[in-house]
C-alpha cells in the first residue's frame, strides 16, 4: 500500500508541476497585500501595510501591520530569501508539493470515514483535480489553505478514533456508529489537529470555525463529554500555541487586542453597504469620498472598528437588500462569480480552456457529491466535522463577499463525499447479491 501511495503523490506532483509551466503565473504574479508585506519583511522593514493605500497615497508604510494575516506573506518571504532569482517560481514550485500530499491526506480521512475503497478513490480524484492543480500555479492563499485545512480534518479524525468497520460500504447503515468502531480517542492528535488549525487561521482566519466543530463532530461520533472536553481543551492549547504569540505581538505593535488580523470589518462593509455587490466591491464605489477622509485620519484597528458597524447599520436599516446580496453570494457560491479568472492564471493565455474545465470539474463535483451525501446519510454523525467545515467556510462567504478561490478549501471534502458516491456504484457484488468486504 505504502508504494502505490507514493506513486500517486508522485503522479499528484507531476501534473501540479506541468499546471506551474502551463499556467507560468509566477511571471507575472497578482499579489497585492501579501506581496508588498513579503518584500517589507526581505527589505529588513518588519510586517509593515499601510491599509490605506487602497484608498490613497501610503501614510505610514513601515508601520508594523495587523491588517493581514501573517502565514502566506511569511511564506512568500522566506521565497524571496530562499530564491531571490525566482521568488515566485519557488512559491509555485512549494505549493505544488504542498497539494501534492492533498490525496493522501483525503485517502486517510476516506479510508477512517468510510471505507477502504472510498479512499483510495477520494485520492485518485484528487490527484487528478483540475482545480487543485491551478491552485498549485496560483500565487495566492488557496493551496495553504486547503492544505492547512485537509489536514487540520485529518488530525481531528484520527483523535476521534473513529475507523469504518472493515472497511464496509457506508450504506449499510447506523452499525458503523457503534462504539465498538471508535477508539478511546488521541489527545495528542487533537492538539496536532489545533496546531494545523490555527496554522489554516493565520492564512485566513474563518477557518479557526473547526475549533467549535471538533468538539461537536466528536460528541456526536459517540465520544463521553469527560472524553469531547480533553480533546477539545488539547486542541484549544494546540492551536493557542500558535495564535497567542501572534495575537500578543499585534498587542504589542498596535496597542489593541487583535486575534489574527484587522480586517474582518472591512470585509463585512464590502459586501454589506450602499454599493455593495455579490463579489468584492469596487472601493471607489463603496467609499464615497466622505467616508475616505474618514478613514484616512484612522488606524487599521479603529477602520476595522469603524467599518463593521457601518456594515451592521446597513444591515439593520437595508434587510431586504442585504438579503438579496446573500442570495446572490450564495448563488455565486454554487456556481461562479462574473469576474472568474479575471485576475489572474485563468485569465493567462490559457483561460480559454482553464475556465470551461473548472465550471465543468466543480458541476460535477458537486453533483456527485451531494449523491454521496445521500448516500452515506446512516453515519451522518461521524461526518458532521466534513458538514461543519463546509457550512463555515460558506457562512463567511455569504455575510461578506464571495471571490471563487474562497471556497477552495471546500473542494477536498466534497471529494469525499463524491468518492463515496463513487465507490456505491462501482462496489463489486457476489453471486449471493451482497456486497464483499474490502480488507
């Protein structure tokens, strides 16, 4: 088993690697905040944006920042450092290998939740994926975060105990939850999992939502709430390992508490406010001149402060408005925003096919994997982490903006659920008409 794994991590990395040379995106990479904070950081000038740059002329440029949160500009630095030829190259090149080890992580996750079969299915889909391979050639967050997430997921799984009984079909019904099917449950895996959470957090914060899901996913699975509390309390300390430092340094370099970054009210105004869309508003629009004299005399903490209540006034005073952006948001998050590969890759020379083969990849994706969701409805209880982390992930886009690369962390677990799907029709079946079982 343990050499048909590598050779798909191999083949995964292959295609991750042709996607880098097609795409070529680190030749003209679309960076922004990260970018600029990474060359601030090489340059010797510390974690340092100015926020209001996006509204005019850079006031304090050198000022150390909380606007962002720190993981990928740190990656990107450590590029620079790493390849000072071909920063950007090295990012591609990274992430590839980062994506690479997705299909194993979904071939464990698979194999624990359901089955064998479903595993090495769910690892071969998403070595294949047309999507996770352009995100590998992407200069952006995606890769880390579905990275971050996956295994956040998996380490969370495998504290709970949880291991499908030999490897049987997930239609066979609620025997799979029987306890007898669960271990005792690891706290050290359930720190792990905290420390890869907060790690997908400090890339982009809303996935610090696992923390709550855990504890519920492993109740539900049949965990004692002696049992639910030290593996969530391991998982707290796990996590607050990683996040508290940050946390204490934006005390220090701002004066006010931050968790991981400051910008959450300015996300929550963009699609909450006179001129706000579906998608990320354009800010000429959605700042009237007023309201940017405002904000340029403020810090990024007071805007932060600022713009969410002008986001929670709108809201109170608009709610048929503001649910109508919901409704687009969610409409986009089903399919795909007009703006699709507008702005970077899949805007390349390529864009002629990436785009159709991504609409086409996610349409079916989804599809099958709300059959496999059906499908394996008797052990909804040990899926409710996959449920939860999709709910999350989607609760964020709705009540802020929705940008297509924001639901990557979604992919892997909808691939999940397809390669159960997958696996029910394709199950062999005896002459007694009952299914074998996989070993």
């Amino acid at each position: 088993m343990r050499r048909r794994l590598l050779i798909l991590i191999l083949f995964a990395l292959a295609l991750r690697l042709a996607a880098v040379f097609a795409i070529r995106e680190y030749e003209r990479p679309n960076v922004w905040e990260s970018g600029v904070i990474a060359r601030s950081l090489v340059e010797g000038r510390g974690f340092a944006f100015d926020w209001r740059a996006m509204l005019g002329p850079a006031v304090e440029p050198d000022r150390a920042s909380a606007w962002w949160p720190p993981l990928y500009p740190l990656f990107l630095a450590a590029c620079h450092v790493i390849a000072p030829g071909a920063p950007y190259l090295a990012a591609n090149l990274a992430q590839a290998v980062l994506s690479a080890l997705v299909p194993l992580f979904l071939f464990v996750i698979g194999r624990r939740l359901f089955g064998a079969r479903e595993g090495w299915i769910a690892a071969l889909l998403a070595a294949a994926h047309p999507p996770l391979l352009g995100f590998s050639a992407l200069i952006q967050t995606a890769i880390l975060e579905i990275f971050c997430t996956t295994l956040a997921i998996l380490l969370f799984v495998i504290a709970g105990g949880w291991a499908a009984a030999a490897h049987r079909a997930p239609s066979r019904g609620a025997e799979h939850d029987r306890l007898g099917e669960r271990g005792a449950g690891s706290p050290a895996f359930a720190a792990l999992g905290g420390i890869a959470t907060a790690l997908a957090a400090l890339t982009r914060p809303p996935a610090l939502a696992l923390l709550a899901i855990a504890p519920l996913a492993w109740r539900l699975g049949g965990h004692t709430l002696r049992r639910t509390a030290l593996l969530s309390l391991a998982a707290l300390l796990g996590a607050a390992a990683l996040i508290a430092p940050w946390t204490a340094r934006n005390h220090h370099v701002r004066g006010e508490w931050v968790l991981i970054s400051a910008n959450g009210g300015w996300n929550l105004f963009l699609g909450n406010n006179p001129a706000g869309t579906a998608d990320r508003a354009d800010v000429g629009r959605a700042v009237p001149r007023e309201l940017r004299e405002r904000l340029l005399t403020m810090n990024e903490v007071e805007a932060d402060r600022a713009l969410r209540a002008l986001a929670l006034e709108y809201i109170r005073g608009n709610p048929a408005r503001a649910a109508s952006l919901v409704l687009a948001r969610a409409r986009n998050l089903l399919w795909f925003n007009p703006e699709f590969g507008s702005s970077s890759g899949y805007s390349s020379a390529l864009a002629r096919w990436t785009r159709p083969v991504y609409m086409l990849t996610w349409a079916l994706l989804v599809v099958v994997a709300v059959t496999g969701m059906a499908a394996t409805r008797p052990i909804w209880r040990r899926l409710i982490l996959l449920y939860g982390a999709i709910a999350a992930n989607a609760a964020v886009i709705l009540a802020t903006f929705f940008v297509n690369r924001y639901r990557a962390p979604i992919e892997p677990i909808l691939i999940l659920f397809a390669a159960a799907a997958i696996a029910r029709w394709t199950r062999p079946v005896g002459r007694d008409g009952k299914e074998p079982t996989e070993t």
